[in-house]
C-alpha cells in the first residue's frame, strides 16, 4: 500500500529555534571574598554570604547591640572597610574561618565562580605557629596557595594581603618587609602586596576593594583608598616608597602633590616572580578576556564544523568578542590566525603534503588550534620632563 500524503492542513508549521537567544555567561571583573574571624553573628563557618549592606554584615558576623550600635569583629570590620570605597565592588563575599584554619575557609569559595578578589581580614601572619612547638598552620600563604591553584584551574583570581603595620620604622624597614614577606611571592603574578605602617584597620581588604571598584585596564597607581588614615610619622619616606614598590610592595601614601589629605596606592604591581606580568591591570585584562573567549566561543563546540564556513563563523565570534574592548579602548587592536582556515580558504587542489596532514590531523582529532594576539596600551607611570630654561 503506498505511503500516505500528508494533508496539507493546517498548511503552515512554524519551529521557533531559541538557539540565538541564549545568554553569554557574563563574569564581573570585580567581585571580591573576605575570610576572616567573627566570634558573634549568625553565619556558620565555611559558608561564603555574599554582602549587600552593613546591617546584613553585622546581623551575620557581628553582634547588634539594643541601642542599635554594633560591636565589631574582625571580620565585620574588614567587610565595612570594603563598602566605604568609591568606586566599589561589583559584589562582596564575606566568609567566617573556623579559628586559624585558613585553608578550609578557601576551600569554600572554590564552587564560588565570580570571584576575582580574595583577603584574609586584618591578617598579617606567612604562617601561624602550632601550639606546643606542633605544626605550624598556614595563614596568607593559605591565601597564596588558593589563589594560584583556583588560577590555574580556570578561576581566575588574585590575593590581597599586607605586610604587618606594626613593625616600626628603621633603617633596615624595607629589607625587613621584603625578607617578611618573600615567602608570598608569585611566580605566575596571584598576589598583591599592601604596606601601611601603623595602619589599625585591614589596609589589604581596603586596597583591594579600591583595585576591584575599577574596570580592569585602570592602572592602580595613585588610585585612592579610603576608610582609614596614616599619622605623618608613620608615612613613608622617598627612599621607602622606591625601595618598597621596586620590591612589588604597594605602599599606601599620602601625596604633597594632591590636593588635601588622601591616602593613595603608590604603584601598581603584582607582588610576582614574573616580569612578564608585573602589573595588576595586565593581568586583570588579560583575566577579563580569557573569560570573554571562554563564555564567548563556548556555543561553538560541537556545533562549528571544520570546514572554511564553519571556521569562518568560528573567527566571525572572536571578532565579535574581542571587537567591543577595541572600541572602549581596553586594548589597542587584536589579529586572530587559525591554521586550518588558512588552508580551507584555498582551493584543495592547491594543498601540499602539510596542509592536507594539518587539515586530516584536525578534522581526525576534531581539534581546532587559534591564535588571538592582542595589543595593549597601558597606562603612564612614569613621566620623564626635561625643563631648559632660556634667555630671550
């Protein structure tokens, strides 16, 4: 019996394909996490609370007083530091730490995918000693192990911490700090390093709830930070400033040059072993578009095919990607070379020997390689003026 003719009614069939409607997964650039102590407050240990205010602060991590007043803990402190910056984060993660254990208060914000920024509130210790001559527990080297392992997992992310305030003026300061701290330095640029000498507030979560308000390409130098102040003794001289920032240290000072009194970042540097990524707006650019392309070309996989109008599309997205931070002027340019378009664009009578294996070895292992180059401008931080004076 033949096959039925289906009726023509009801004559038109429309399919509606969403497909172009998703959403590109979008991550802020300036979101940041506070680990810290807090022996009042409702929140559990090792549980990220993302911040909206400070009365939502105090209710979790602090103690509200009958007259309305709150008595502060370490952590609650450190949060409202952070909300008094102008510009401020995108988004505030406060997290209480279980007595020293560090490492497990991290842990939690390892599923916490937005986070860009982590500190340990007011914490100044490489390592805490163990009791009784025990182990000793790991406090901001805790903060520099999270921060480089959640990086090179894909979360991109960077410590702020800061060498102890207390630690008094001498003639030997900046060779003290250094040695102090050297223990934190990166060798793939994860951490940031605050001086603040005599500073009673967490100058870390200060500072990089400042470098967070900012969109990445903005270089940190002389950006103001607020919430606290510094006694003109307690300031760093000429020689510090130099030595410290030389250092990867970021002192916290107060410029004869700007108007009023205002404390401000005197350098912009990553505390790093790499000189190929010494500055923080480097790697926060550089931090920005590796999600950008993530998010961006994630659509992509298993639907691009390898030919020359699939890799074609595959460029087209890029560009689409990369072409917006030319036009806010993040970067300069971009060029994108994949390999196998090259070859795919020209007719295949035209291939050698090492364009067929290139095209085969793709299409067999359905790999595709790309390259995207970008060109950065980054900011003066340094003018060199040359005054010739004359007579006329």
């Amino acid at each position: 019996m033949p096959a039925t003719i289906p009726a023509a009614f009801p004559f038109i069939e429309v399919k509606i394909d969403t497909s172009a409607l998703t959403p590109v997964a979008q991550r802020s650039p300036g979101v940041i996490a506070i680990v810290g102590k807090s022996a009042a407050g409702s929140a559990a240990v090792n549980k990220p609370f993302a911040i909206d205010t400070l009365d939502q602060a105090a209710e979790l991590f602090a103690t509200k007083n009958p007259d309305g007043t709150v008595t502060e803990s370490t952590l609650y402190s450190s949060l409202k530091i952070a909300m008094l910056q102008d510009p401020k984060p995108s988004k505030i993660y406060g997290v209480k730490v279980d007595t020293d254990n560090y490492a497990a208060a991290l842990a939690s914000l390892e599923a916490a995918d937005d986070v860009t920024f982590v500190s340990l509130a007011n914490e100044v210790r490489v390592n805490i000693p163990g009791a009784g001559g025990g182990a000793a527990t790991d406090a901001l080297k805790a903060l520099k192990d999270h921060v480089e392992t959640m990086s090179a997992q894909g979360q991109k992310r960077i410590g702020v911490a800061m060498v102890d305030p207390a630690t008094a003026k001498s003639n030997t300061y900046v060779d003290d700090i250094k040695n102090a701290v050297a223990s934190l330095k990166s060798s793939s640029s994860r951490m940031v390093m605050i001086a603040a000498r005599k500073a009673t507030v967490d100058a870390a979560t200060a500072a990089m709830s400042a470098i967070a308000g900012y969109d990445p390409q903005i270089s940190m130098v002389l950006k103001k930070v607020r919430g606290f102040s510094m006694s003109v003794e307690s300031q760093y001289s000429p020689s510090e400033i130099k030595g410290l920032s030389e250092a990867g240290i970021i002192p916290i000072i107060d410029p004869a040059l700007i108007v009023g009194e205002s404390l401000h970042l005197a350098e912009g540097r990553c505390f790093t072993t790499d000189a190929d990524l010494t500055y923080i707006d480097i790697v926060r650019v550089l931090d920005d578009i590796d999600f950008r392309l993530k998010a961006g070309l994630i659509g992509a996989v298993g639907d691009a095919r390898i030919t020359k109008a699939g890799m074609t599309l595959l460029k087209t997205r890029v560009e689409g990607i990369l072409g917006p931070l030319v036009r806010n002027n993040v970067i300069v340019n971009f060029a994108i070379d994949i390999p196998v378009l090259n070859i795919l664009s020209v007719p295949e009578t035209a291939w050698n020997a090492t364009d067929r294996a290139i095209v085969q070895t793709a299409r067999t292992n359905r790999v595709v390689d790309m390259s995207v180059s970008v060109t950065y401008g980054p900011a003066v931080h340094r003018l060199l003026v040359k005054l010739a004076p004359t007579f006329v």
